[in-house]
C-alpha cells in the first residue's frame, strides 16, 4: 500500500530522538517542520524541511508563536512531540526553578502545544498527536520523582485527550521508549550498558512513529511500549 505523504511537525528535532523521527519521515517523502531551540544544529537544506526556531520552555510565547507557525504550514496533519530533558536526583535536591523547568517542558508546553493546534486538525481528514513518553511513565523509580511526575503527566493527559478526540478524525498515540541510546544521558550520572541489547536505539522510535502514522485511519493505537533486550543500567565515574 503506498504511504501517503503527510505533514508532519516534529518537536525536538535538531538531536537525539527527534531528529531521527525527522529524517526518518523524510526518507519516506514526508514533508517535515522541526522545531529546535537551536536550529544551528541544522546544517544543510533538505528537500521537504523547514525548521523553526522556537524556545518551548518560554510559555507567554506559546499562543502568538503558535498562530504564526499555523499561518506559515497550514497542512499540518500531524505532530510528533519529541522535545524533553531529564534530570533525575532526589527531591532534595532540585531547585524551585529546575522542577519548573522540567515540568514546563516535559508537559506543560506540550499541553499549551497541543491546545493551539487541536482546532485546526480536527479540521483535517485525518490527523495525528503522537508524543514520545517514557518508561518512566509506567513506574515510579528512586531519583526519578520530578521525571517520572512529567511523564506520569503527559501519560494521563494522553489517555483523557484520545477520550475527547474520540468521535472526531484526530489520533493520539503516546509511545513510551525505554533508554534509548542519545545524547539523553551525556549530563547523566548513568547510563545503558555497551552491548547492543541493553538500549534501543532513536531508529527504533522513528520506526514505531511511522507505523502509527501509516496505520490504517479507522484503528487507534492507543500506546506502545519499547523497552531493550536486556536492561542494563551502567554508572558513570566520577570525573576526577
């Protein structure tokens, strides 16, 4: 069956995670949006991409940078939501202004995000919210409170959003990766372990969100999980 070519606005997409989901849809004769922080990181023009630089931790922005986004890609069909950060620590130990920051991030942008959009695909034929979970979302872990709290979050806003999308054509999948091999943990005090079975890897995620989004329209795929092989946790050295 042949793919049909969406629209689709990637999050995150200058590293790691998104920016595999964005070549990987491009590769497929998707046209593609990418929002960064930082779109330095793009260093070449590509056939079929557009990036837009946008901080989505500055929430008063959202609305007014939103709307221009619209009116610049009115096709937009869909959104793969890829921009995080972890930090991970005892309570204790974040500051005011880190939990913040996490929150507004993981979740709270996601939400304001999705809010501006959702009119307008609901518009569409057919549309799609996918947004990249983790893990953490599944099971509370020591160290993780904040982390885990994010994605706790966006887990249940996913599961009530495809409840009130559900009698129009919008899609919302949440798709939950286990540690995945990126530069997610460079700021880390842990990390996978070396064998090839111990992470998956950002392709995996890429794969799995270009399943949803080819899967066929009548059908929900409410969430998936990845998870590796073998899961290894290996701790860094201390750096002397």
């Amino acid at each position: 069956m042949p793919i049909i070519r969406r629209t689709v606005l990637v999050t995150g997409a200058s590293s790691g995670i998104g920016r595999a989901i964005a070549q990987h849809l491009l590769q497929q004769g998707h046209i593609v949006i990418g929002i960064s922080r930082d779109c330095g990181k793009f260093t070449r023009q590509m056939d079929n991409f557009s990036y837009v630089q946008l901080d989505l931790n500055q929430l008063n922005e959202l609305p007014q940078r939103i709307q221009q986004l619209q009116q610049a890609f009115p096709d937009i069909d869909a959104v793969a939501f890829c921009a995080g950060i972890g930090r991970f620590g005892s309570l204790e130990e974040f500051s005011y202004l880190q939990i913040e920051a996490l929150m507004n991030l993981n979740f709270t942008s996601q939400v304001y995000l999705t809010k501006a959009l959702l009119p307008a695909l609901k518009s569409k034929a057919n549309s799609d919210l996918i947004y990249i979970g983790s893990e953490a979302a599944l099971k509370g872990s020591r160290k993780g409170s904040i982390y885990c709290a994010s994605k706790f979050a966006l887990r249940g806003f996913t599961q009530a959003l495809r409840e009130e999308c559900g009698k129009s054509n919008v899609r919302v999948c949440l798709i939950n990766p286990g540690m995945v091999k990126t530069a997610f943990f460079e700021s880390l005090t842990f990390e996978p372990g070396d064998h090839d079975s111990n992470s998956i890897s950002s392709e995996d995620v890429a794969t799995a969100v270009s399943y949803v989004l080819e899967s066929r329209f009548q059908i929900v795929i409410d969430e998936i999980n990845l998870s590796p092989l073998n899961k290894v946790i290996k701790f860094k050295k201390p750096s002397s």
